[in-house]
C-alpha cells in the first residue's frame, strides 16, 4: 500500500512489484500549471476537474489498495475533442490514463503522478440502433446494461453482462475484454464488437470495423480489444445485439465438494451441451450470497452451479434433463429449478451481487485466471490449499463454463502483512492458472496487478512481439504507461 507520501509501494517482493510505477518526471510536474492552462483551452470550463479534492474521485480504480492523484482529470464529450486533447498531449510529452468508470480489478486506470487521466463518462449517448443489421453504434462512455436497456422493449439485448454492468463503461469493457455470466455461449466482448473508432496518441482519428460482420484487411480490431487503453482511446463502437430466447430458466445444483463440482463442468461441455450460463460458487460464497439476496441457495452443500438453459420450453426441458443426467454422474444432491421470474431475478441477484456481497464481510482481493474445464477439480483443490497455507480464506465463485476463475482471497486491509499474504497467494492462483495450461487473465486485464507475471506466462520473444505491436500505436508509450508488461521490458517498434 503507497505510504502517506505517496511514494511507489515497496516491500512486495513476494506479491505485486516492489515498485509501483516509476519516479515522476520532475519536469512534467514543474510544467502542471501551463498544461492545465492548455487543456482548458482545449474544453469546456466543466470538462477539466483541477482541484485535489475533485481529482481525488481519479486517483484509483476498484483495486483500492493503491493509488496515485493524476495532474489533471479531463472529460471529453466528442471524438473531436479527444483528438485535441491526444495531440496537445503528445506534443507537451505528457502522458495519459484513459478511463471509463473505473470498475477495472486489476489496476488498470489508476493513474500517475505525472500523468492526465482522460475520462469517457461524458460521452454517453447511443448514436444509431439497426434492427435490420441488429447493430447498435454508441458512445464509448455508454454502460454495459443500458445498451440491453435500450432495446430490451424491442426483444433484444446486447450479451456481455460483466458483473459491474450497472457501471462499466463499453470503453472499459473493450479495453479489457469483459466477459460476463453469460459469455459461455454468447462469447465475450471481442465476439460482440463489429466496429470503433479510436483516438491514435497523435491526434489521428482511426475507424476499424463496421456493421459488417466481417471487414477486410488485417484484424486490428482484434488488436484493440483487449488493449488495456495503450493502443488509443475509442470513443465509438458498433456492437451486435442479439434476439432474446423465447425463454430462459436458471437451475441451482447441489454438490457436496467442490472438486464434483467441477468435474461435472468439463463433463457438460465435454458432452458437447452449451447452456448460457454455468456459474460455480463454493459454500463461503454461497453463504455470503444467500445472505444479501435471499435466492434460496442450498445452504447445506460445499459447491452449487448455477446452469441457466434457454429455448421454447420443450427445448429447455430436453437440454435440461441431459444436465440432470450428467449431474446425476457426478453426485449431484440438490437440483432446484426456478419457477418464476422473480426467483430468476434472485438467483441472478445473488450472482451479479458476489463482489459487493462481499465485501460487506471482509476486504478481499478478487483474482481472474483462466483454465481448461477439464482442470477445474484439480485447480480449485490447489487454490484452496495455497490460501490456506498463507492462514487465509477464500471464496470462489467464477463463469464456470469457459473455466474464468475469480477467487476471492478474504483479508484485512488495515494488517500491511496480511495484505502481503493475499498478494502473494493471488500470485501463486495465477501461476498455478497458467501451469495447468490456462492463462493470466479472463476478462480483468493485465493492468499492474499481473504486470510482474508477464515473463511467467510468455517468454522474451512472446513479450517483445506484443510490445512492438504496442509501440506501433503509440511509440513513446504515453498511452496508460507502466501497465501491462514489465517496468524493464520496454521495446520501440
């Protein structure tokens, strides 16, 4: 955690990095006040936040732990003006922090102290919605679940659902991937974004995608997806929008160890069944949960899964009985189906809520690794004795169908040692994530969080390839610096 003046944090040898982010640039601080002077230039007098007490709202995201208070906090409301400021900035040599709302886990829109932070909550509106094409076009600052909000009346709904939906930016959700309960067969972001429009570190103005499901050339929007905000800023995307199912159904299943659990997962996917939704939460996080929702969990079991199916009814009920069957296999002891929509809305209330829920009972820190289904048994055993072993405790609850894991290490934040030990175990999850031949992250991003266990899960070659990439967009790396890879590892394009 930064000392009370503010210096880099230390001491995290066997966690996150000793050092946060690297010495400000003495003479960009020197410099705030005439560049503070340029960007109110540039914007509106209520797009610019100067005073300490308004930045302090930008000094950290939802990785509370750390934080830095940026020189300036600048708000947009136009691609126009996000170009403006890119260019000032990369003529003053001033670094920028894009953000959305700041729901990132892994640390990625904490900013520097010689740093802008530039925010998208003012670019908030939906451009175009085309039934025909079933695309929607929005401003980047536009949240998750307003987007299905917008043409739910209509039947459709747009499928990413991270967890912060209610908050979550579509600029935060592409720049890290986002995921979400129904992902398993909707897919994640990437599979959802057709087109964005992005802002370079130059000023130049780039528009990748369309409407099309397809676009020619090379797949930059592959590229942008998953970025981390160090490519450029978007502050447009067309997404695809999805017809509602005729109807849905959640089913809760009971089991008596977390490692049948799992098991049963890989074997409903290995039997080729693809429900919408497959959520594993073991009996802390069942506890915590049931608590605050008042679902109707199963108290009495060590894991449930929550396995949503959709269809006409006969459709539900054929995919249903064969995961009752394979259940079965697996020593399933309670299945209880919802038999209305409000019981749906709790059973999803008490799974959206697992973050908050828990945080009503003890800080934690939430990890996000992926690994192959068929691991899940053996992982989540190995996740529970590393916790253990450090004398803390964990509550799992995760999107148990792509195998995107998020343990819960439950600590408490005013005891520096054993905030150390919940770093330090979260590091050892992610290693053990990619050992078992999955990787670092699922949907949370790099960010500072995993930065240090880059070179774990990619060699010299593997690094310096991804950061030519990034050096491509933007060469003298002004874009959200010191996340991602390894303070050491900077390359030129």
């Amino acid at each position: 955690m930064p000392g009370e003046d503010g210096a880099p944090a230390r001491g995290r040898t066997d966690g996150m990095s000793e050092i946060l982010f690297p010495e400000p640039d003495a003479g960009i601080l020197a410099r705030r006040d005439e560049i503070v002077a340029g960007l109110a230039g540039l914007l509106p007098p209520d797009c610019v936040i100067v005073s300490e007490d308004e930045r302090r709202a930008f000094e950290t995201d939802a990785l509370t732990a750390y934080r830095r208070m940026p020189m300036a906090v600048v708000l947009p409301r136009t691609t126009q003006e996000v170009s403006a400021v890119l260019r000032y900035c990369s003529e003053a040599g001033v670094n920028v922090v894009p953000r959305g709302a700041g729901t990132s886990l892994a640390g990625g829109a904490i900013p520097q102290e010689d740093a802008i932070v530039l925010g998208v909550s003012k670019m908030n509106r939906i451009l175009d919605v085309n039934y025909d094409d079933r695309t929607m076009r929005v401003q980047a600052g536009v949240t998750n679940l307003s987007i299905s909000e917008a043409v739910m009346p209509d039947g459709f709904f747009y499928a990413p659902d991270p967890s912060s939906q209610l908050a979550c930016t579509i600029a935060g959700n592409i720049a890290m991937n986002s995921g979400g309960a129904h992902c398993l067969k909707y897919g994640v972001t990437t599979n959802n974004v057709l087109g964005a429009r992005i802002v370079l570190m130059s000023g130049e103005i780039l528009d990748v995608g369309g409407e099309a499901s397809d676009a020619p050339g090379l797949d930059l929007l592959g590229v942008i997806v998953g970025s981390e905000g160090q490519l450029g800023v978007v502050t447009e995307a067309t997404v695809r929008i999805v017809r509602a199912a005729e109807g849905a159904r959640p089913v809760l299943f009971g089991f008596d160890s977390s490692e049948e659990a799992g098991a049963c997962v890989a074997a409903i996917i290995g039997a080729g069944v693809v429900p919408v939704a497959m959520e594993f939460m073991d009996k802390p996080a069942i506890h915590i949960c049931e608590a605050f929702a008042k679902a109707g969990y199963p108290l009495d079991v060590e894991a449930m899964l929550i396995i949503e199916v959709e269809g006409s009814a006969s459709e539900m009920e054929a995919e249903l009985a064969r995961i009752v069957e394979i259940a079965q296999q697996h020593g399933v002891r309670v299945v209880k189906e919802s038999r209305s929509a409000l019981e749906t809305a709790l059973i999803w209330k008490g799974r959206k809520s697992a973050f908050g829920a828990t945080g009503r009972v003890a800080d934690y820190i939430c990890m996000d690794g992926t690994v192959p289904t068929t691991q899940l048994p053996y992982v989540l055993k190995r996740t529970g004795e590393i916790v253990e072993s450090y004398g803390l405790r964990v509550a799992n609850v995760f999107h148990a169908g792509d195998g995107n894991m998020h343990p819960l290490i439950l600590y408490n934040v005013n005891d520096p040692a054993e905030q150390a030990k919940a770093e330090a175990a979260g590091m050892d999850i992610l290693r053990l994530c990619v050992d078992a031949g999955g990787c670092l992250t699922g949907e949370h991003g790099v960010g500072i969080e995993k930065r240090d266990l880059m070179r774990h899960q990619f060699n010299d070659v593997d690094l310096a390839q991804q950061m030519r990439v990034r050096a491509a967009f933007d060469p003298h790396w002004r874009l959200n610096p010191a996340k991602v890879f390894p303070l050491d590892g900077r390359v030129s394009a």
